[in-house]
C-alpha cells in the first residue's frame, strides 16, 4: 500500500496502524502529533486507526529552544 508522508512516497503492508508505521519509521510517538488527510488524530486512536492506500500524513515533531 503506497502513502505519502511528510511529501514523499512509502509502502507498508495493507491495514496498517498509525502505531505500525511510526514504529516502522523510528519515530517516538509520544513525540509527534499525526494528521491524516488534514484531519489531526488524538494519540489515542494511534493503535486503531487503519491507514488507507494513497492517504497523505504529516508527521510533524516539536522542538523546544531556550
């Protein structure tokens, strides 16, 4: 199944979760807020939510400075 995410192309098996696919990307999810398709998704539907083919995701990180 083919995404886009943060702009480019990836591929992951079919009914992947949004948990999967950070895992797979080494991303901490307690790090990230993730949209799909312009829509944010509560981190608590990270384990449930199924990720369709040709869905767009950002992936977008904090950083904090002083």
């Amino acid at each position: 199944m083919v995404m886009i995410i943060n702009g480019k192309k990836y591929e992951f098996t079919e009914n992947s979760t949004i948990s999967e696919i950070l895992k797979k990307l080494n991303v901490n999810e307690e790090r990230v807020v993730v949209e799909v398709n312009l829509n944010i998704i509560h981190k608590e539907e990270y384990d449930s939510f199924i990720v369709k083919e040709n869905d767009s995701l950002e992936v977008l990180s904090f950083v904090g400075g002083g």
